[in-house]
C-alpha cells in the first residue's frame, strides 16, 4: 500500500524529497551492488556453516572408527576422552 501511495504522489507531484531520495536510491547502481554483496555475503556465511557442520561430522565418525578398532584390537574399554 505504501508503495501504491508513493506512485501516486510521485505522479501528482506532491511525494516528499526524502520519500523520492529512497526510491532514487533503491534504483541507483551503487544500491544495487551493495546489495550483491549482501546477498553473497550471506551466501559466504551458508557455506561456512554447512563446512563447519560437515566438519563434526566427520570429527564424529572418526572417533566412531578410532573406538571400534580399539574393540577389534581387544581394548573394549575405550577412554572417555576419546568419545569427547
């Protein structure tokens, strides 16, 4: 609704000049960048918490494999700061 309010008083020529300054900006190349570098920011941070998480895993299934050779070996008592 706001939006449709600015288009008209755009049209009638009775917006106000900060009300024109957002729309010129939210139009200019320099916002629009800025808002590349957002997106591919966020797309940087999704990446590294998907590498993080892959990391514990995989952290888990070494220690998963390090107790289970430690069973085959005979040691059947695992210490509690392997399982950490």
């Amino acid at each position: 609704m706001s939006m449709d309010l600015a288009e008209e008083q755009i049209r009638a020529g009775t917006v106000s000049a900060q009300v024109l300054a957002h729309f010129v900006k939210l139009g200019s190349t320099a916002q629009k960048l800025e808002m590349e570098k957002l997106t591919r920011e966020n797309e940087l941070l999704t990446a590294k918490t998907k590498s993080l998480k892959d990391s514990k895993q995989i952290d888990a299934l070494y220690r998963e494999a390090l107790n289970a050779m430690k069973l085959y070996s005979g040691n059947a008592n695992p210490s509690p700061s392997d399982e950490d």
